[in-house]
C-alpha cells in the first residue's frame, strides 16, 4: 500500500495521527507571534519592505516582450520574458504565456475591423501578465505569415492597419506602424532557427553543432540550416524583389551564415490546393474514398473528389512530386524543387528539427504519442502511415483516425503522401534518417513552444536594448 511520507503530512494529519503534536507545533507559532507583537514596527517593517524593494529590482531589470503569431489557420500569442543576458524566465508557472484563437485573420478579408477585433481576447491575456509599470515600454509585435501574404489586392495592408489602430487605442503596450506587418519569408524561418537552437543551448557555438530547421505552416514552408562562410559566398545571385539566400546574424557572441527558403503556397493547407490542380476538375488520388465536395482556401474554392477507383497511395506520390514541381530547371549546383538553390548542403544541415504540422499529422496518423513534445522519427514513418491512410474509406475514417477534425478527414491521404514527397524528393532527405518531430523544447525544465515569435522576440528585444 502506498505510505505517504511525513514531508506531506498537513498539520491535520499530525493532529489526529498525535494529539501532542498540536502542541509541539503551535507553541513556536505562538512564540514568533508573541516576539512580533513586541517587536517595534520599524523593525520587521524595514525587512519586508527590502524584501519588496529587492523583488521589484528584480522585476525593473526584466524585459517583457508580446507577439502575435497571425497565421493562416489561427492567431496566437506568445508573452516572454528576459533577463539582463537574454535568458528566459518564468511568466507565472511557465516561460511564456500561450494562447491562441480560430481562424486567423485572412478568414475576415472582407472585414478588417472584425479581424482586428478578433485579436482583442488575446491581447487582454498578454496585457494581464506583464506588469502595469513596465506596459509602456514592452513592444508589441503582429507577424502575419503565408495566410495574409496570399490574400489579393489591399485585403491584408486593410486588416493590418486595423489592428495598428486596435493597438494604438486599446493597449497600454509600446506598439510601432512597422511592428504590425507581414513577415517575409527568410524573416519566418530565421526567427524559427533562432528559436529552435536558443532552446536547445546550441547558439554561441561552431554553425555546426546547430540544428537545421523545416517549419511546415498552413500557407508556406520554411527551411533554414547555418552554412559555411565559404558556402555562404558561393550563393546564387538573386533578382530585384527575391528574399536573400543567405542572413548574416550575430548571436552570442557568433557569427552565422544561415540560409533561410520560403515557399509560399506550399504549407500544407496551401498545398492541398496545388495538389488538387493538378488534377484540375477529375478525380483526385489523393482524396480520400467516398469524398465528394469542395476544398476552400484564400477566398475560393476548388473541387475535390477521389476518382472512380478509390484514393491510392502511389497515384497520389505522382500527383504530389508535379505539384512540388521537383522536376524544375535548376540553374544552380544543387536545388530543392521548383529551381530553388538548396544552400549547398554541409553539417549545419545534417540534424533536422521539423516543426508544426509534420508534428500534429504524425500524431493524428498515430505513430507519434499525443502527449510528446519531442519525438525521433523517419520520413518512411509518413509513408507507412500514408499507405494505411489512403486505403480508409471516408465512412470508416472517423472511427480509424479519431483525432483528425472532421473537415480534415477527407485529405488525410493526401497531406501524409505531401508531406512525404516534400521531406524525401523537396528537400532530398535520405527516407531512413532520423528527424525530431519538435512541439515544445524543455529549457531550465520547463516547456516552450517550438515557434518563430521567441527567435522574434529576441530580436526586438536585441534592437531596443
């Protein structure tokens, strides 16, 4: 039987196990109070009141940083905090503050004030963690990705100058017009670097005891591994408008080149999209038995139906590798796919940490547990399960794959075969090497979120101090 020991026991417990310990126990009490009581106010007085003047020394040296993820599928907001070297500590019980709401912004095109509005939740829960003496110098950041960036016309610079308003009247927090703004590409998967190799204690050392990266969005995808000086000078020249191959960044007290690729229209829901147009008005192998509807994203719509002969794991690798575009010209030593310089290779690339969804797919296809943060796999476990996926019938799926939401389901098939093809014949990883599939990092034993605000937040806070 399991024995609690006495570290646990509550004064009760001793009360009723001993009626002496009552005694033993209350009469020190009794005697602290007693020595008090007399004891001159000024005295114990002055010690309270330095232990409140240390503490609020502690708090004054702090730095709170707020940033808004507005992605493609949902907004979330993240809350850290420094100390005077940059090391995270705690906000509340953990080291951030996370929440997050659905849908994200570009869900409101036609109405920028209700996407701004939609952001007011979040922002209430930031404001209510960072000190009321320190909100009028804690920066706030909105970093909208691949959901905006791919709404046409004035849509996404509407929705962002309403939320430039929403925090110039509703926030406390020291906000500027260039901190609200789409970010670029290289931006997203530089700061996703940043934050990975932070958390793992890796910056300040050799480039090649960093870990590269792939964060697969809704809207893009980014990839980012530090190079060599000398590979860094061999990068390709780039057209007026392109996002530079390589950024020069200096953390801890190190130099990094890192190659940073975006590629917009390729996160997984946008890629549902350039798969299904392969296939334009047939049926599509990827979808999944006994679907017969409509796929929605960016404002339009594009059917999306299995043909005659079901869904099929190998038509499907065919459909996926065109709309990857693998096949491209390649003007340069080494490409990714769609012509893309793929940075040439080398240590900083030979440990991967993929990110967002290769992380939720594996857990809904079930070959990674729910409850992980962290998990080792291969790109061959995607095509185990993308085998096992594509022969489920729509009707059986529910049941099948109980943690995929029910508007998902039809495209289960398809988003595991994507993200296969991308991993294996995209980025050219050997199908047996091991990735770490990365949710949350521990760091000084607590959990953070694996996500690019925490690189963007080391950032800002690098700028204004």
């Amino acid at each position: 039987m399991f024995k609690r020991t006495k570290e646990y026991e509550s004064l009760s417990d001793k009360s009723y196990k001993c009626g002496g310990v009552t005694t033993v126990v209350s009469m020190p009490l009794v005697l602290i109070s007693f020595v008090l009581f007399l004891m001159p106010r000024s005295t114990y007085g002055y010690v309270e009141d330095a232990y409140l003047l240390e503490h609020r020394k502690a708090s004054a040296n702090n730095t709170y940083a707020v940033i808004f993820d507005a992605g493609s599928t949902g907004s979330r907001v993240h809350v850290f905090c420094f100390d005077q070297n940059l090391n995270l500590v705690p906000v509340g019980n953990d080291l951030e503050l996370f929440a997050q709401v659905k849908p994200g912004l570009s869900a409101y095109a036609s109405d920028p004030q209700l996407a701004a509005n939609s952001l007011l939740s979040l922002l209430k829960k930031a404001e209510a963690v960072v000190p009321q003496e320190l909100r009028f110098k804690t920066p706030v950041r909105v970093g909208a990705t691949a959901g905006l960036r791919s709404l046409e016309g004035n849509a996404s610079e509407r929705i962002l100058q309403a939320v430039r308003d929403l925090l110039r009247s509703k926030s406390a927090l020291k906000s500027q017009a260039d901190w609200v703004t789409v970010i670029d590409g290289t931006q997203e998967g530089s700061f996703q670097w940043v934050t990975i190799n932070y958390l793992l204690g890796n910056l300040g050392k050799q480039y090649s005891k960093t870990v590269g990266v792939v964060d697969l969005g809704g809207g893009s995808v980014q990839m980012a591994y530090a190079i060599s000086k000398s590979a860094a000078a061999k990068a390709p020249r780039i057209s007026d408008g392109e996002d530079p191959h390589v950024k020069n960044t200096y953390l801890r007290g190190k130099k990094y080149y890192l190659y940073v690729h975006s590629y917009l229209r390729y996160g997984l829901l946008a890629a549902r999209v350039e798969i299904l147009k392969v296939t334009n008005t047939s049926g599509n192998p990827c979808v999944m038995s006994g679907y017969r509807g409509s796929y929605k994203y960016g404002g339009k719509e594009y059917e999306a139906f299995a043909p005659p002969s079901g869904s099929s794991m190998k038509k499907c690798r065919r459909v996926a590798f065109k709309a990857l575009k693998v096949n491209d010209s390649c003007t340069h030593m080494k490409c990714t796919f769609g012509g893309v310089w793929n940075g040439g290779g080398g240590k900083g690339q030979k440990n991967f940490f993929v990110a967002s969804y290769f992380f939720d797919k594996a857990v809904e296809a079930g070959f990674v547990n729910p409850n992980a943060t962290i998990a080792v796999v291969r790109p061959v476990d995607f095509r185990y399960a993308a085998k096992c996926a594509c022969r489920t019938k729509l009707r059986d799926a529910k049941s099948t794959y109980p943690r995929v939401e029910e508007g998902n389901l039809p495209y289960l098939c398809m988003d595991l075969v994507y993200q296969l093809t991308l991993l294996v014949d995209g980025f050219a990883l050997d199908p047996w090497q091991e990735i770490t599939l990365v949710k949350q990092v521990k760091y000084q034993g607590h959990l953070v979120e694996a996500a690019w605000p925490l690189g963007s937040a080391i950032d800002v806070i690098s700028f204004l101090t």
